[in-house]
C-alpha cells in the first residue's frame, strides 16, 4: 500500500494516509484534533511514505496565495 505522510494545519500533527486519499479530491480527516482540511491547505505533505529513500517533498514555503488560491473547474 503505498501512502503519505501529511502534516494537519490545525494541530500540527504528522500522521499518514493512503495514498488514494492524495490523489482523489477529498478532504483529509486530522485523527488527532478531528479536522478535515485539503491537502494544498498542510503546511508539509510528504508523498512517499517513511520507507521510501527518495521522499518528495513540497517545501514548507507555501504562500498564503497558494493556500486560498480557489481552484477554477471547468
Ligand atoms: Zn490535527
């Protein structure tokens, strides 16, 4: 099973996920605190999973543009 670790913006707690939760367009669910927030919405969300030498990350400088940005469907 392949999974990712994402950081919650709430509580700040690591936990990971499947990676089918990242790829589909769902909210993701804090086990700690209870909260459902977006994935582009985590301060780290890290795709790869802790056994995996090569982890990708996206750098924790997302902007606040990057956050709110509203994603336009067509
Ligand atoms: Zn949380």
């Amino acid at each position: 099973m392949d999974i990712f670790n994402v950081v919650c913006p709430a509580c700040k707690k690591k936990y990971y996920a499947d990676m089918l939760l990242y790829s589909l367009d769902v909210e993701l669910h804090c086990p700690f605190c209870d909260v459902y927030f977006r994935k582009e919405k985590s301060p780290h969300v890290f795709v790869g999973g802790t056994a995996a030498s090569a982890v990708v990350r996206i750098p924790g400088g997302l902007s606040k543009e990057m956050i709110y940005q509203p994603k336009r469907k067509k």
